[in-house]
C-alpha cells in the first residue's frame, strides 16, 4: 500500500482549544494535513481535532516552544506552517506564504498581524511586541514588525536551525538562527481577530512579561553559525 504524503503540514499547538478548533480545522487548504499539538488540554481538544480530520500529537512538556517543535518533529511534508489553534488567524492565509517558499522568493515567511475587532491585540502584548522587534533588529538587522505565530518554511533547514527554546521564545529563536544562517525572510500582513477563549500567554501583564522574559534571553545567544543553510 503506498501511502501519499501531504503537500504540506500545519503545525497547531493546542491547550484547551475544543471551542476555537473547528473553525481554524475548517479552513485548512485542502491537500494539507493539520497536526494539531495537545500540550496537556483537558477540554476534550484531542477528539475534537480528530472529529475534524487532524493528526493529534501528544506533548506532554508544557511550553509553547514545546508544542512547535513537537509538531515540527512529527511532520513529514516539505513545507511546514505554524499558525496558532485559537481562532485568532486563519490558516488559509498561510497559502501564498507556502507559494512564496516553493517559488524560492523567501526561505521563512512570517504574518505581521493587524488587529480586527476590539480585544483582538491588548495594548500591553502589542507593545511587548514592539519592543522584541526593536530589539530583533538590533541583533539582526531585520527590519520587520512582528513575531507572529503565523509562518511557513522548508521543513529539513527548520530541523537544521537545532531550536532549542521550549516555551515563548521559540518563534523568535527561529528567526534569530534563521537570520544567522543567511535566509532571506518575509513578512506580509494578515488580519488578526479576537481570539476563542483566554489568552495562555498574552491575556495578562504577568504572562506577556514572561514571554518578554524569555525572548530577550534568546536575543542574547551568540549567533549561530552553520546550521540551517538553504542555499
């Protein structure tokens, strides 16, 4: 029996999203392959995600990072996505990210989220942000905007990049060693709505203080030099 590999797979970590996963399951481009990351829910996610088509990952080690990379490891397709399971953005935006990486325009193509709808980006997340990205273009040189959750790469050079972040720094370590290792990265605008429940990360002063927290200490890792290559 030969079994037919997905075009590509999206990696969606998962804490007790069971309201939201329907939503962002249906708008999975048909052809991809949804990996839904169960970091622990509690809410029934797990079935939920499977009554809807979704490969379920089970990571047992709570952290954001560890629920990416969970995904990353277990997925097979060329082109890998990571967009996050509350409803917040919808992952049919993430088709001319994938086309932009195929076409070889970019190497990691990131979404610079723009707010719809009141409480989509509380003002203390948004200038958290604002500050990693200042501080991401002293270290880099990158002028982007956002370190959004919403993004598409080659999966064998992500692997490559040795991410070893385990809770919110990891997207901006990817960038970091990505950036290091000479990928050409984008960035494009992408609606961001309220998400479906509360914030894991971003819903208080307290948790966006830690994700500060462990992003400036990814800014502080010595470049990496050699790993992840594309070219």
């Amino acid at each position: 029996m030969t079994t037919t590999l997905p075009d590509v797979d999206v990696v969606l970590p998962c804490l007790n999203e069971a309201e939201a996963l329907p939503w962002v399951l249906e708008r999975i481009p048909p052809g991809w392959r949804a990996l839904v990351v169960d970091n622990g829910s509690t809410d029934g996610s797990a079935e939920v995600a499977r009554a809807y088509g979704a490969t379920v990952v089970h990571e047992p080690r709570r952290g954001f990072g560890a629920a990416c990379h969970a995904g990353l490891t277990a997925a097979t397709a060329d082109v890998v996505c990571f967009c996050d399971g509350d409803a917040s953005l919808d992952p049919s935006l993430l088709v001319p990210f994938v086309r932009e990486v195929r076409d070889g325009e970019a190497d990691l193509v990131l979404g610079r989220r723009r707010p719809r709808g009141r409480g989509a980006w509380p003002a203390h997340a948004r200038a958290g942000n604002l500050a990693l990205a200042r501080m991401l273009r002293r270290r880099t040189g990158l002028r982007l905007h956002d370190l959004g959750p919403l993004r598409a790469a080659r999966r064998a050079p992500l692997l490559a990049l040795g991410l070893t972040d385990r809770r919110s720094g990891y997207p901006l370590q990817m960038v970091v060693r990505a950036a290091d290792a000479g990928w050409r990265i984008a960035e494009h605008d992408v609606p961001y709505l309220p998400r479906t429940g509360a914030s894991k990360v971003t819903g208080t002063w307290r948790g966006t203080w830690q994700a500060v927290r462990d992003m400036r200490r990814v800014l502080r890792e010595p470049p990496a030099r050699g790993g992840g290559t594309v070219r």
